[in-house]
C-alpha cells in the first residue's frame, strides 16, 4: 500500500512551530497537525555534529509524545538543523550581531548544514540525519545589513534561509538535498516511514 494511504490511519503530529518544516511536510502530501515541544535549543560545542542534531530532534519529539502518549495511532515527528564551519557549530542567532557575526563567517565559504530527525512510532524512537554542504560567495557587509535587517533570520539556524534573498544573492553551490538546508531531509523522513510502516 502508497505510503500516503498508511498514514491516514495515524494521527502525525509535528513537533516543530518551524513553517519551512510545515510548508515541506505539506507538500509530501502528508496531513498533521502542529505542537509545538517547547524544548530549549542549547547548542552544545563539545557534542558531534551529527548526534546533537538528532539529540535535539529526539528532545522535542519526546517532549510532544509525553502529551500525547494516552492516544492510539500516533507518529510524532521533530526535527532540528544545525549549521557548522570548522570547529563552530552555529544554531539560531541570538541577536542582530550575532546573525552578522555568523554570515561574515559563512562569507565566501563553504560549511555543512545537517537536519536531524525523530520518528516516535508506538512508543518507539527511531532517529536519523542528513547532511548538505553549502557554498556562499563573498557577502559585503551592505549584503549582511540588508539581509539581516529586511529578513530577520533569527529562527534560523546560521542565521539564513536559503530559501531567502540571500540564497539567490550568495549561493553558488550545494551538494545534497536543498530540503535538508531548508530543515526537514523528505527523502530520509519518507523513508524513515516507509520502513517503519511496512514493518506493521
């Protein structure tokens, strides 16, 4: 059975107030609703990449799945992106200059973005992650002002949408999923999915 039919018989529940997230998961076809976990987004420095990405995706599925454990047939997905160059790994910005202070690193470089990802299915918590490496050109700082001031990428980690003005402005290359760079890997969730879904 399409896995879009399986799922009509679960109520999916997004932990995530993030409208990239929504916006992506709408466009999979698939039909949830939005809660919000509340979790606080502290970047660790001295975690891998790859497991604090999936650490703070399973912390807001978790904290959703808690409300919500009483009711059948429920999936719970999070998710959470994190931006890292070199040795820093950056998360949202926690204010005007410190979103500039981000981009001027980012300028003319190239970093790793990864999306993290749970599924809780059945009480069961099943994680993931994907990467993509992004390349900007050389950003003056009117382009960081402006981008900043018109766009305001605080809910951003990195401090920038790709998706944005400054995506057409300053990217010159991306290897992997533009989705995972927006926050939400389709390809893996869909998978993720398909694999848990074809086990019932």
């Amino acid at each position: 059975m399409f896995l879009l039919e399986k799922l009509k018989k679960y109520h999916l529940l997004l932990a995530s107030k993030s409208p990239r997230r929504q916006e992506l998961l709408s466009q999979m076809g698939i039909t949830f609703s939005v809660c919000d976990s509340f979790v606080d987004e502290y970047v660790c420095q001295n975690v891998s990449t790859y497991k604090l990405a999936q650490s703070l995706a399973q912390q807001k599925a978790e904290a959703v799945f808690e409300l919500y454990k009483n009711q059948e047939n429920i999936i719970v997905i999070g998710g959470d992106t994190i931006v890292t160059h070199k040795e820093e790994i950056m998360g949202k910005p926690l204010d005007r200059s410190d979103a500039i202070r981000m981009l001027k690193i980012l300028s003319g470089k190239q970093h790793s973005v990864i999306s993290g990802l749970c599924v809780i299915l059945h009480g069961q918590i099943h994680t993931a992650y994907d990467e993509a490496k992004v390349s900007f050109s050389e950003l003056s700082a009117d382009d960081l002002t402006y981008y900043v001031d018109h766009y305001a990428p605080y809910d951003k980690a990195g401090a920038y949408g790709i998706q944005e003005w400054i995506g057409f402005r300053g990217i010159e290359h991306i290897e992997g999923s533009f989705f995972t760079i927006m926050g939400l890997p389709t390809h893996v969730l869909w998978q993720m999915l398909e694999r848990l879904l074809n086990k019932k």
